[in-house]
C-alpha cells in the first residue's frame, strides 16, 4: 500500500494504487465523489474501472485519504500532496471528462448545467483554468449562468484569449451580485452586461426562457479591466499586503471595523474591531509577518497583527481626527508616520512603539502622507487643509520644503520616480487637475487635468515600465495617467459614488488596484487591461429622466443625465446627438409640435430649455429662480402643447414654446414642492395631474378663470417621488410611488377612490410608468433592490420580474420595449416570444 513521506508527498506502491489515486491528486476544494472519482481514474489511466473497484482500494487506502461529509454526499482528497505531473496535460483530460458527465438537454443536444454534478458546477473552471482552455468552456452561454461565482472569479484570473477575454469582462461585470442571485436573475443580470459590452447576440441567449431581453445598452460604467465589486459598507481607508504567499486588501470604515480580504475573489479573511470609525491606515511588515497601523477619528492610532488579529501596541500622543497613516522603512525598521486634526505629523517606530520624531508646521488638519527620497535621504510628503504640500526629512525631522500653489485643501499626495527624479502628485478638493512637483526643487512640472470634480485619492504605479499616477474623487471615476508624457491612458467608470480611496499593488506579475469610498463599494481593478478599450460609451453621470419620441418616423429614446441630453435610434441604440444643457439635467418630457419632435429639459440652474429633436436646435430657455426644476410636462392648453415646469421654490409655471417671452403664460404657488406630474384627460378634458411633498395628488385646469386645482387626494404616503397617468376600464388613473414605500398606490382620478396597490418590491420603489399593450394596462414599476416588475394593472396582477446589474432610476415604455436608465448607462429591453 502507498504511504506518505513528508518531503515528497504520497508514495503509490504499484501502479494501481497510482492511477486510483491519481485523479485525487488533482482534486479542487473539499474532494471528488465517488462516482467523479471514477470517471476520472478511467480518464487518466484508460482502464475500465468499476465504481466497486474504487470503493475498494478507498476503503484499503483509508490512511491515505481524507472524507469529507457534504450535502451532496461523500468527497474524497489526498492527505498528502500527490503525483501532479504532466499537469497541463492531465488538466485537459479532467476538464474533457468533467465536461462529457454534463447530461445534454433535449433540445437540440445543448448540455443541461442544471443537471451538472455539484463537483462540476463549483470546479470545473479551475480544470479548465489549469488545461488553458477555460474561454472553450466560457462560450456555453448557460455555463455562466450556472457556474459557482466565487470558483469561476479565481479561474478567471488566469490568462486568456481576446475573445475569450469579452466573456471575462462580461461576467465580471456584476460578479458580486452573482453570488447571491437567482438563477432566472443571474440570467437576466448577464444578459444586460453583455449588451453593455456590445454582445447583443449573446445577450438574446442568455434571456433564452427569460420574459425580456435586452434590445441594447450603453456600457459607460462597464470597464475590462474590472475583476470585481465587494458589495456592503463602502471603505473610508485602504491598503494592500500580502497573506500566505497571496495579496489581500485591508479597508477601513466609518463603523469601527478593518476587514482584510483576498485581492482575487474577495474572500473575507479576518475583521478587527477599533474603538472609532478609522479613517486612514497603511500595511508594514515588522518581524516578518504582515501589521496594519490604523487611525480613527477619536484620535487612536494601533498597529495589528493581520495573521491573527492580536492588537501589537497603541501609538499614543495624538489630539482629534487621524486622517492620514503611511509606512516606510528607514535603516532597515519599519516606521509609520501619521498625522491628521492636531496639524501634527508624527513619525514611529513600529518595531518597539517609540515615537522618533514630532514634525509640527501645517496650520490646519494634515490629510495625507507619501514617502520619497531625495538627495538619498527618506523624505515625508504631507498635505493638508492649510493648502501646502510639505516635505519632511524622516532622519532628523526637520522641514525641508513647502510647496505652494494649491488653492483649496490637499487631499491626497503620491510619490514616483519619473526620470530618475523623485516626485510627489498632489490632488486637491477645490481643484479639477492634479499637480506634479520635483521634489529636488520643488517646481510644478504639470498638471493633469480631466477630472470634472475635485481630486481625494491618488496612488502611484509602474505600469510597463513606466511611471504612472491613478487618481479618483467627486466624478465617480478613477484616472490613470502616464507620468512621463504626462497623458491620460484610460478611465475607470462604474463606482456609484464619490471615490476618496485608492491603493495598488503587484500580484503575479500584474498590477491591481483597490478604489471605493465613504459611499462606494471597493472595486478590485487589473491594471494591466486598464488602457483596453470600454464598452460602448454614453452618458458620463447619472441617467435622471427618460423619454421616447418619433423622429423622421423612428421611434427615438431620448435620455438626459450629466450635463447633456441624447437621442438614440430605438432599434439600435445609434446615439443620433448630443445636446449640451450646460448644467445637470433632472427633469426631461417629450412631445410631437406641429409634427416636429421637441423635448423640454430642466437642470438645477432653475432653467428649462426647449429643443427640436429632428435639427438638434435649441428653441427656448424659459428661465426660472435659481432653483432646481424638479420637473417636467407637457399639457394641452387650448389645443396646444404647453411646457409645465415646477422648481423648488414650490411654483407650477405653464409656458407657451411659441411665445419668446419672460414670463410665463401661468403660474401658481403651491403649498410644497411637486416632485412629479404628467398630463392626463379627466371629463374629456385636458388636466395636469401633480404629486407633491405634502403626499397630496392634485388635478390642475389648466384653461379657464377661477380655481386651478379641480380635485385633491390624500395619498398617505410620506411625500409622492413618482406617478404616472393612465386608463382603466374607460377611468383616468393615477399610480403613485412614495418616500421609501415598497407599494404603488393605483387611484381612480373619477372619485378620488383608491382601486388598489401594487406591493411586495424588496426596496423602495423609484420609478413607474404605465403601458398599454393587447388591450391590457400594464404597469412597470423600479425598486431600489434593482429590479424591474412589470403588473397586470387591472387585477393588480405581477406578471413578470427583471433583475438589474444595478439600481435603476428611472424608466418609460416606448412602444412595445422598456427603456431604462440604470446609473449612468442606458437599457433597452424587448419582451421575448
């Protein structure tokens, strides 16, 4: 019988027992079972094993073997590392016979995962990973449906083909939402992402059985060089070390906890509990085993054992806020300099918890630390709220520099070598360009500007040998810039808030990035497909409004979100123009005016501009207060279409696009904001129905003397977000969407009576439009959970559920198709046949 030697592993005796034992030395997570085991002995060794002769030598071999109880049943492993000779070989041969165990449908002899072994599902991708030929495997579009997440994440780090590299990206899209969706969501979610990708062929596949298909999608927050999103808290502190040989993050937050997670699937490792939210932190390595140094905002600064989680020593002496934490090494010790609300920085020995030296000199709150030497020396470099840069020698802890230039507060500071010359990158929070300094001279060399917000995070990189700078903060994306021309290389989109948190390190060869915020969940990025070219690109901020229209007899979609409006062709998604508002667009309606397609647009400069579609012309600005219009209509008066418009100042205005006039043709102060409405016929006349902050929903005529507001109704919500206005048995009917609530009230605009409620959304709704189709109201309606149900609106039915990569904002119904806004990304879905 084999045994076990402690240098070299397990010893077969004869050549039996080493084809038995074989396939177990190949064996992924817990172990094969037995009928796997099997198989696979008759694939690796070409005899005709028999499920007794197995049973057999595992009960010889007992000593050798490791059972292990799942609810699956048995699973088998070595005890001791086998025979992986031969291994790239061997691994095809696995991944041919696991993929011939997959029963095919009947239906057109396509392979049923469903029936799939568990062993398979969980760890096929690791085979075909170790074979090199994972992206064969990747092109059964109902393999990513069905595969485990967090198996197929790891494998899909290794390397792949351009084509197959589509899929990757694809499916590492929404990876975190994988893990815990649905089969039928996981569907939907990777048909969305592959029309973000431009894959509309593969979407239409993946939707096979599903009741919608995406039609297309814009791809503005999809990115290949994304590998994953971890989804909870959002971090207010980041950095990277390596754990047993593999590279994890370790992020702060605001609730007190530091959580280490693997940098390739995201697996949590460990979490620490601090006393404070901590806001700033850096790995060290002292005596040969991974430390963090973290700082919270009460003040407290502790360095961690990271294998462990044992507190090593508390750094006492600082007063308020630590917001910025850096380690270094200096003659061969690990040090950690901090600082933060008491403007001073402090440098420690992390080795016995002494503080070497007290660096007073900034006069407000220090934000940010980075390390360089210069002249041979070890250098800090701190900035901070006082505006300046400075720059400390960590030998003597004398100030050697201020840099001055920065307008507003330093946020963040890097530091590179560019041409043999030391350099720091500073990002500030009143500023949309990054600086670069010599740190010999103290000179701005450039400034890197492309960020439409301010700057809060920044981290240096070696990118093919060449030094490089990414930055992020109040856009939502993360820049990477070529130090050495001083050029922008790519864009990293996607984050669904501000991003104040960067960290990089080298895994395997290959550059990774950490980014995420107090308010965006940490993103895992490699750097190496970082200039790849995106997906299809759109709009560059939120989707807020959506709308359809005809134009030149097409159907059209016209969106507004960042700073523009745009027209898409219905049937392909071809962006037909672009119409610049020059502030951030929050309201949009459509309409047809004498046979010309118009849309009216309201952004929060409190102006409301007027365009026609066909030419790409602005019409009319029709100027409001310096508030934010919070919405807009468009209503017959006198058999006219008339722009309506509410701002914050709490006024309907009713104007007349053909009147190049001031002042409006209405207006009327109401009682709190409206926040939606739209254009209904009530009595067989024109009426705008309102939704309004006091939960009220009004009926407005619009023509005539006397009183405006015809009916009032009490919803109850807390106050009404959205509505929309349809027909019900021959009845004008209102649906409204309020506050937080997880039910759309659907009330009959005859009687003022509520008809009925559309409950049971997993979060708040956010959005509902109504559609007529086959002599049935449908009603589709957006929770904040990211998803989509569509009801049958007069028994108050659910017919269907669409799950979301993402949250959605906002939808409308253009003829048969869905139209939604889902972040900063545009989606079309079309119902399947």
């Amino acid at each position: 019988m084999a045994s076990c030697d402690g240098a070299d592993g397990l010893m077969p005796d004869s050549d039996d027992e080493a084809a038995l034992l074989r396939p177990l030395a190949f064996a992924e997570g817990a172990g094969l079972p037995l009928a796997l085991w099997v198989v696979l002995a008759r694939a690796l060794s070409g005899r005709p094993w028999t499920a007794q002769d197995v049973s057999v030598f595992r009960d010889q071999a007992g000593e050798l073997l490791v059972e292990t109880r799942t609810p699956a049943g048995a699973v088998y492993r070595l005890r001791a590392r086998g025979d992986r000779s031969g291994e790239r070989r061997t691994q095809q041969a696995v991944t041919n016979a696991l993929l011939d165990e997959v029963p095919l449908d009947g239906d057109g002899g396509h392979r049923d995962w469903s029936a799939a072994a568990p062993y398979i599902v969980d760890h096929l991708a690791a085979h075909a990973a170790a074979a090199g030929v994972l992206d064969e495997v990747l092109e059964d579009a109902e393999y990513l449906v069905h595969a485990a997440p967090r198996g197929l994440l790891r494998a899909l780090n290794t390397p792949g083909s351009a084509q197959g590299r589509v899929r990757r990206s694809i499916y590492r899209a929404s990876v975190h939402v994988h893990a815990t969706a649905s089969l039928p969501e996981r569907r939907d979610i990777l048909a969305i992402d592959a029309a973000r990708h431009g894959e509309t062929g593969l979407a239409r596949e993946l939707s096979r059985g599903r009741p919608w298909r995406p039609r297309w999608a814009t791809g503005t927050t999809v990115h290949p060089a994304l590998r994953f999103t971890r989804t909870g808290l959002g971090v207010d502190a980041a950095a990277c070390t390596v754990i047993d040989g593999r590279p994890h993050a370790v992020t702060g937050c605001y609730d007190s906890t530091v959580r280490v997670w693997d940098l390739v699937d995201g697996t949590e490792r460990l979490v620490i509990t601090e006393d404070d939210g901590v806001y700033a932190l850096d790995c060290a390595e002292i005596d040969g085993r991974p430390h963090v140094v973290t700082g919270t905002s009460s003040g407290g600064v502790r360095v961690w054992d990271l294998e462990t989680g044992a507190e090593r020593f508390a750094l006492k002496g600082h007063k308020g806020w630590i917001r910025a934490v850096g380690c270094t090494v200096i003659d061969g010790r690990p040090h950690a300099v901090t600082a933060g609300e008491d403007c001073l920085v402090r440098l420690w020995d992390l080795v016995d918890g002494s503080e070497r030296a007290r660096m007073p000199g900034h006069t407000e709150e220090v934000r940010a630390v980075a390390f360089a030497e210069v002249a041979g020396r070890p250098v800090a470099v701190t900035g901070g709220q006082d505006s300046t840069v400075r720059l400390w020698d960590l030998e003597d802890g004398v100030e050697r520099a201020v840099l001055t230039g920065h307008t507003s507060a330093v946020y963040s500071v890097a530091c590179t070598v560019i041409d043999g010359i030391p350099h720091a990158v500073t990002g500030s929070g009143g500023e949309r360009a990054a600086r670069v300094w010599c740190l010999t001279d103290g000179s701005e060399r450039a400034a890197l500007g492309g960020h439409t917000s301010w700057i809060s995070a920044m981290s240096c990189v070696d990118l093919g040998g060449r030094p490089h700078v990414l930055t992020a903060g109040g856009d939502c994306t993360v820049r990477v810039w070529d130090l050495t021309e001083d050029t922008e290389r790519a864009v990293l989109t996607g984050h669904q808030g501000y991003v104040d948190v960067l960290a990089c390190t080298e895994f395997e060869g290959r550059p990774y990035a950490v980014s995420g915020g107090h308010s965006a969940s940490p993103r895992v990025w490699d750097l190496g497909d970082a200039v790849l070219p995106a997906a299809r690109e759109g709009h560059t901020g939120t989707v807020r409004a959506v709308d359809a229209v005809e134009i030149d007899g097409r159907p059209h979609v016209v969106t507004g979100g960042d700073t523009t409006i745009r027209v898409w062709d219905l049937a392909d998604g071809a962006e037909r123009r672009t119409l610049s508002h020059g502030h951030r667009v929050e309201a949009l309606a459509c309409t047809t005016v004498d046979g010309s397609p118009h849309a009216a647009a309201g952004g929060c400069c409190g102006v409301t501009q007027v365009w026609d579609l066909a030419v790409g012309t602005g019409l009319r600005d029709l100027p409001g207060p310096d508030h934010r219009v919070e919405t807009v209509a468009w209503a017959d008066v006198k058999g006219r279409p008339h722009v309506v418009t509410s701002d914050q100042d709490r006024t309907v205005r009713v104007w007349d696009p053909d009147e190049d006039v001031e002042h409006p043709l209405l207006t009327d102060r109401t009682r709190s904001a409206v926040r939606a409405m739209e254009s209904v016929v009530v009595d067989g006349r024109p009426h705008l129905l309102t939704g309004s902050d006091d939960a009220a929903l009004r009926l407005w005529r619009l023509t005539g003397k006397g009183r405006r507001v015809t009916a009032t109704v009490h919803t109850g919500h807390h106050w009404i977000r959205a509505l929309a206005g349809t027909v019900l048995d021959g009845r004008p009917h209102a649906l409204t969407v309020g506050a937080n609530d997880t039910a759309v009230q659907v009330w009959d605009l005859t009687d003022g009576t509520l008809r009925s409620t559309l409950p049971g959304h997993r979060a708040g709704v956010l959005a509902v439009a109504c559609a007529t189709r086959d002599d049935r109201t449908d009603a589709i309606t957006l929770d904040g959970s990211g998803t989509v149900h569509v009801w049958d609106l007069a028994p108050a039915r659910l017919r269907e559920k669409v799950a979301l990569p993402t949250r959605a904002q906002c939808v409308t119904a253009a003829g048969p198709a869905l139209v939604i806004g889902m972040g900063d990304d545009v989606v079309v879905l079309d119902r399947n046949h």
